[in-house]
C-alpha cells in the first residue's frame, strides 16, 4: 500500500486558512484533518475532539515528556501540539493527512518528513487582513495590533513553502489548494507505486 501525503497549511491569522481547509475537507474525503492538542480555551462552537484536543497545561507537559508531539508550539501563550503516533499510522494505512499549523511548526514537521508538502495561504494586502481582523469582533485593538505584528513575520517566511495560494477570492483559493493535493497524488514516484502492476503490464 502506498503511503499517504502530508500536507501542511500555513498562513497568518486572519487569511483564511481556516475556512480554506474546512472546504478543501468537504470536497475531499481522502483528506483526513490531524486534529492538533491545545491547552487554550475552546472558542464559541468548537467541539472537542473535531476542532482541538483541548488538555490542561499540566496534561499536555506530560505528552510533551512522552515525545507524542511531531510539533509543538506557543502561541499567544497557548500551547499547541501534534499528535506524532496518530500521523504515522494515518498515512501508513494510506490516507493523506493535512496539518493545519505555523510556520515554527511546519519547520519541525519537516525536519522529521522532508517529504512533507508545504502550502502557504497569503491574503491579498495587510490592508484585507486587519480589515478581516477588525470584522471577527472577537479581539481588542491590541490584540489585533499583535496579531498583525505577528502576521508580517509569519509572512517573512513564506519562501520556505513549496506552493502559495493568494486568498482573494474564496473560490478561486480553493481551487487553488485542491489542485495542489490533487497533483501531489499524480506525482509519477507515487503513480508508478500505487499502479505498479497495472503499468508493468503495459510494457
């Protein structure tokens, strides 16, 4: 059987990526979300187990300890983490898995899977940003300012992704990410694995 993709999703907070994803999800059911662990305070909606783990500080120390993260982080002062153990088995079994996290993250991820694809989703200006930081209403205005600081370093390490997706118009961004999964899984190395006996016949 051959292995699943691992796709990691990046963007600065507020361009979308969120809402990219949970597209992408709904149009692909070979894409499994890794559901990331966090010890922050579930948000309005946000249902455990589908949205995050959400742990205690002490719970989480303890996965720490145990090696269980391929990726953790501190964000805002939360902390996030990926369950190592669940990704490998997912893609073992075949299924490609999307990791949605930062870019501190993804440089971990890849470190231990430098096949890993990674993809970083820009808005269209730091004017659109703040504005679609403004329009949650869930933030002060120094908070905002913060995460707009925050936006313009993530932003500075764009170049280390292999696709960038520019979220102006919704659906043509998520055309944009279903056809980078989509050639991912057409590559000719994992083509010529998955249908190895069918194309050996033909020559």
């Amino acid at each position: 059987m051959t292995t699943g993709n691992l796709f990691i999703v990046t963007a600065p907070s507020g361009a979308g990526k969120t809402s990219l994803v949970r597209a992408l999800l709904q149009n692909d059911s070979q894409v499994k979300l890794s559901v990331s662990y966090t010890t922050r305070a579930a948000r309005p909606g946000e249902v455990d187990g589908q949205d995050y783990h959400f742990v205690t500080e002490p719970q989480f120390i303890e996965m720490l300890e145990r090696s269980d993260f391929l990726e953790s982080a501190l964000v805002y002062g939360n902390r996030y983490g990926t369950s190592q153990p669940w990704i490998e088995n997912a893609m073992k079994s075949g299924t490609d898995i999307l990791l949605e996290i930062d870019w501190q993250g993804a440089a971990q991820v890849r470190k231990i899977f430098p096949q890993a694809t990674g993809i970083f989703i820009l808005p269209p200006s730091l004017e659109a940003l703040l504005s679609r930081l403004t329009g949650r209403g869930q933030d002060s205005e120094e908070i905002i300012a913060r995460r707009l600081a925050a936006a313009r370093e993530d932003i500075g390490h764009v170049e280390e992704f292999d696709y960038v997706i520019i979220n102006d118009i919704f659906e043509t961004a998520l055309q944009d990410l279903i056809s980078v999964i989509r050639a991912q899984r057409l590559t000719a190395t994992r083509q010529l694995s998955a249908h190895a006996e069918m194309i050996g016949k033909m020559k």
